[in-house]
C-alpha cells in the first residue's frame, strides 16, 4: 500500500473553525473523489512528550501501489483538489511526501 502524506499549519490570522468546515465540507470530498483512492485519513497533530509539533494536521490518503498514486495525482480530480483556493490560502508550512506502507505483526 503507498499513501500521500500530507503535513500542514495554517496561518496565524486563520479563522479555525471556519476552516475546519470548509476541510470537512469541500475539500475532502474533493480529495475523496481521486481515482484509486483506497482509504483517506486526517488527524490533529499533537505535541511530543518534549518537543511542540510545528503542524497543526496531517492527512493521509491510501492507494493500492504506486503508479495508482501517480494516475490519481495526474488526474483531473487532483486537479480539483489543487484548486481549492479557499483551502490553500489558510494553510502554510505544507510537506508532502510518498511512503510504501507495510503492515507488521506484533510478537
């Protein structure tokens, strides 16, 4: 399984709550809509025992193998989804990367 990881902070003058009902009401229906996708996650990212998080979420979206990742992200639903003005204009500090996902048994 290979997921897009996508991390983020919004900036200071955002207004959070309006923010967080555009997320939930365009723009992941949006990103709900590429080809391929398995399987969306999104979560608030929290501080570590000792270190304060520099992102405020993060958001994962699940493909079955890596060229279905790459024909979602060349699609016009990615297209969509890029253009969400509202959403890029409240966050900053965006990091995105791909990562191969391996499922572990634990002893």
């Amino acid at each position: 399984m290979f997921k897009l990881v996508t991390l983020f902070r919004l900036k200071p003058e955002t207004d959070v709550e309006a923010f967080e009902r555009h997320y939930t009401e365009v723009h992941i229906p949006l990103a709900g809509k590429l080809p391929g996708l398995k399987k969306y996650t999104r979560g608030l990212v929290h501080a570590s025992a000792n270190r304060p998080s520099p992102y405020y979420r993060m958001a994962q979206l699940y493909f079955e193998d890596y060229d279905s990742l790459r024909r979602a992200l060349a699609s016009p639903e990615s297209q969509g989804a890029i253009g969400d003005t509202v959403f890029f204009s409240q966050v900053e500090g965006l990091v995105q990367f791909i990562a191969e996902e391996e499922d572990l048994s634990l002893p």
